[in-house]
C-alpha cells in the first residue's frame, strides 16, 4: 500500500554520472523531509543528502559537496540525487528516508520514518 522506491542505480566508470531518483506511493511525499544515505558492504549506513519539505533547505556530507545535488519535485511525489563526477569511494547501496518530524539532526539514522529498500551505484574501471 505504502511504497517508497529507489532507482537509477548501476554501473559507472569513475567521472560518470547518475541519477537517482526516490519515488513515493500512498502517501504525499511533500509532507516529508527526505534524506539519502548509502551503505558499503562490512561499514555504517552514512548521511549523503537532505532536503527540506519545501525544498528550501539542502544539506550534504563533506564527501559529495560540489558533486551530489538533491532536489524535489513534489507534483511527481519524487525526490532525485543527481550524483556527478562519481569516485570509486562511492560505490554503495543508495537508500532514501522520509520523516515528519524535526528535521535539524538529519544525519541521524534515528530521524527518518520511512526507508526504502536501496539502489546499488557501483563505480569501477
């Protein structure tokens, strides 16, 4: 009933571009403030991105700043991460998260109500 899914994962030479995009079923995306976050295998599920409700705030964690860029289009219920110039230190599963809550600590996994279930980036030679 309640769908929250990732795409536009793949595979990328280093340089590359991707697009990631988080859409959302059954429930008014707008209404959330939505962070990505991604994974490598044996590490902790750290921040990458975060945008507020109505797109006004972005956040983004050191490693992507200049890079990533996060944006809305609540009329689709989507939110994208245009991912460019990518590095092999990105490779991960790219998961997005949803929350109605208080959005300040954003980098907390604790924050989000809502998770998918992840897109695999991998950047190799």
């Amino acid at each position: 009933q309640l769908q929250f899914v990732e795409s536009g994962g793949g595979l990328v030479q280093p340089g590359g571009s991707l697009r990631l995009s988080c859409a959302a079923s059954g429930f008014t995306l707008e209404n959330y403030g939505i962070g990505w976050f991604r994974q490598a295998p044996g590490k902790e599920r750290e921040p990458v991105s975060r945008i507020s409700r109505s797109g006004g705030i972005t956040s983004y964690a050191d490693s992507v700043k200049g890079r990533f860029t996060i944006s809305r289009d609540n009329a689709k219920n989507t939110v994208y991460l245009q991912m460019n110039s990518l590095k092999p230190e990105d490779t991960a599963v790219y998961y997005c998260a949803a929350t109605t809550g208080v959005f300040s600590q954003w980098k907390l996994l604790s924050t989000y109500n809502y998770w998918g279930q992840g897109t695999q980036v991998t950047v190799s030679s």
